[in-house]
C-alpha cells in the first residue's frame, strides 16, 4: 500500500512486483473471508457469500473494463477491435478457470481435507473415486438462477454482440437473486478463531470492524491485482509464454486468486458447503453483472448507448463458457459433486490450454461436448432437478421448502 500511495511500485522488477502484490492479494483475501464470517451474525450466509464474491472477483471486473474502455476509445480502428476480442477472451477466460480448476480443485481439496477436518459435507464411498462432497439443498436458488443466465448466455451471440437488452437481463436477473438472499433464512453457525472474535462484540462495534474489513480488503485488491497480473503477463512474455495465453488464461487466474484462496480457507475450516456457495455465487455474478459491465463500459467509452460486437471466435468463446456451466450445474443439480466428476471438470479444461485448440470450429465441437454431456447427466436426474426447482418454488411463493434431503 505505501509502494502504491507513493507512486514507487514501479521501481520494482518484475519477480519482487509478483512476490509483494501477491502477499497482498493473499492476506486481503484472508481479511474478506474473516469480513464475511463476521457478518454472518448479522445477516444470512448466502447474502453475506453473495458479497464476499462480488468482492472476491472485483479484480476481474477492473481488468475486463480495461479492456472494454480501450475497444470503445479506439472504436473503428484495428486497436480498438482487438481489445473487445481480449475483453471477452478475458471475461471467458476467468468463467472457465472458475468452474475447470475452481469448482473441482475445491472439491478434490476439500475430500482430502475431510480426513483430518471431518467436514461433515464429505461422504467416503465404495466404488471407484466415488467420494463426493454433499452440499447444502439450500444452494437451489443459486444454481437455478445460474441454470438461467447460462441457458440465456447461448442466445447472446445470436446477434450482433452483446447489447443493452442482454445487460438488462443478466443484471436484473443478478439483483433478483440478491433480493432472495436478503430474505432467506438466518442460521446460526457457530465460528471459531478470528470470526468468533469479532462475533463477541456487540452489533454497534461489530458492523463497523467488518464493513472495514470489507472496504480495506476491497483497496488492497483493487491496488495490488493489476499489477499481479501484468507482472505475469511480463513474466510470461520474458519466458515466452504466447501473449494470447497469458490475457486468457494467467491474468484471469490472477484476477481470481483472491476466491480461490477465500474458498480454500473455508475448506480448511471444515465449511465446503459455504465454499461452494461462495464458488457458486462468484460465478453467478461474474456471468452476469460482468457481462453487464462490458456493455456499460464500453458504451460509456464511446459517449452512446452501443452493444458490443463479437467476432466469429468470440461468440465460440461464449458458447464453450455457457457449455462447460450447463455441465458443472448438471453435476451439482442432486446436491453433490464427486471426485471422478471434479476431475472430469477439470481434465476437459485443461484441454482447452491446448494452443491448437483456439479455432471455431474446435470451440464448437467442444461446447458439444460439454452439452452432450450435461444432458445425459440431466436425463438420468430428473428427480434432482424436479426437487431443486420445487423447492425454489415454494421458497419464493412463501411455503415451506421440501425437507433437505439428497435425491
């Protein structure tokens, strides 16, 4: 911070501007789950988790406007064409990382863990990698509202780009989601350590220490992440690692460090249920509000409201980033993801770092992949679906939801 404040950050070499923003992003990250946890004395969990990821994932906001301010201040020109390509290579980028290695690193983690943490959400079973993390009924309303913006997300590159009435869409549906989670239940989970602390003090000094918390971390990342990832981006050109390897892929993985150290350290307090939430979440906000953020930025650069154009290869990107979502939520739709299904996540995401892999037509053929895949899946949980929809539904409509129960 005080490298930043004084305007010297740039007086460090590349590794030492890596190593100091790095410590940053990990200990702000600390502070936002501590914030989080805290808050849960005041609020409901999936609320105070809905913030954590938006805060978690702010980085990523700041590095795709970047690249949505330059596609409009260079609009019409060759420069301004490249960056809406790395605006949306960025944003599609980051959604993949989250579920390929986010969703599945959190999982097989979090079964490791169990053995010394006994995370009551582990289930040890026979059979071959067969043992899964159970979650929480209760993340219906996330999963449904993602079920939603990634069905919507396949229609988006049906026309020019991204426009106004898909921001619209996206954004209202995200708000709608956040309305609920204001009004979902309160349950009290009992914490320990540096939470609990904070816990122990009544509501007028409580609210204050986390808010702060909240406000200090939000700084922090938003000073440290940019040049985190530039600093990779330098690191990896010096080494020679392709440029187009480095916007998709390592700056998004830097920019989401922070909730990937944030849901690991819930895990390793025995809470994979509230990791997958805030997992779940992250995603939700990041496939919707982002996109919105696209489109405002980049109209806003151009001084009028404009949609966003997509080339041929974008709108494969978008397709391949909606599929892989259809197929991580057709895993978690009966509550549970196994080990052998969060290394079939991330085994199929690691292919697509293939540098030959980039191609249209290869886009599509894998996005087919994926919902072949989610569908067959689907077909043989019809049940799971049906209990998490009527369960959303009697939530919403003010009945009581069907006991939690793994279908």
């Amino acid at each position: 911070m005080g490298l930043w404040a004084t305007g010297n950050a740039h007086s460090l070499s590349t590794l030492q501007t890596i190593a100091i923003t790095g410590i940053s992003v990990l200990g702000a990250s600390f502070l936002l789950a501590w914030g989080a946890e805290t808050a849960e004395e005041d609020v409901p969990r999936a609320f105070a988790l809905a913030i954590l990821a938006v805060l978690a994932v702010a980085p990523e906001y700041a590095v795709d406007a970047l690249y949505a301010w330059n596609a409009g201040a260079f609009a019409g020109t060759p420069r301004g064409t490249e960056n809406a390509s790395l605006a949306v290579a960025n944003m599609t980028g980051a959604n993949r990382i989250l579920i390929g290695l986010g969703w599945s690193a959190i999982a097989v983690f979090a079964i490791y863990k169990a053995k010394t943490t006994n995370d009551p959400a582990v289930e040890s079973r026979r059979g071959f990698l067969a043992d899964r993390v159970k979650l929480d009924p209760d993340i219906s309303t996330e999963i449904l509202f993602l079920f939603a913006a990634t069905v919507y997300a396949f229609f988006v590159p049906l026309g020019d780009g991204i426009g106004w009435p898909d921001m619209v869409f996206l954004v209202g549906l995200y708000f709608t989601y956040i309305i609920f989670t204001l009004n979902a239940p309160h349950t009290d989970e009992e914490q320990v350590g540096v939470p609990a602390y904070f816990q122990s003090f009544k509501k007028s000094i409580r609210v204050p220490i986390y808010l702060g918390m909240f406000a200090f971390s939000a700084v922090v990342i938003f000073t440290a992440v940019e040049p985190f990832a530039h600093g990779l981006e330098a690191y990896g050109e010096q080494i020679g690692v392709p440029s187009f390897l480095m916007i998709q892929w390592v700056a998004p993985l830097a920019s989401e460090s922070p909730e990937l150290i944030v849901v690991a350290y819930l895990v390793n307090k025995a809470r994979s249920t509230a990791a997958f939430n805030a997992l779940i979440s992250s995603k939700l906000n990041q496939w919707t509000l982002l996109i919105g953020t696209l489109v405002l930025v980049y109209s806003i650069s151009l001084g009028s409201l404009e949609t966003l154009p997509l080339g041929q290869k974008q709108a494969g990107e978008i397709w391949l980033t909606a599929a892989q979502s259809f197929f991580a939520l057709s895993i978690l739709v009966n509550f549970t993801i196994s080990i052998r299904e969060a290394l079939a996540l991330l085994v199929l995401f690691l292919v697509q770092l293939y540098p030959d892999f980039h191609h249209y037509d290869a886009l599509i053929a894998f996005s087919a992949v994926y919902i072949v895949l989610g569908l067959a899946l689907l077909a043989t949980r019809r049940e799971a679906l049906q209990f998490l929809v009527g369960r959303v539904y009697k939530r919403i409509s003010g009945g009581e939801p069907a006991p939690a129960e793994q279908v």
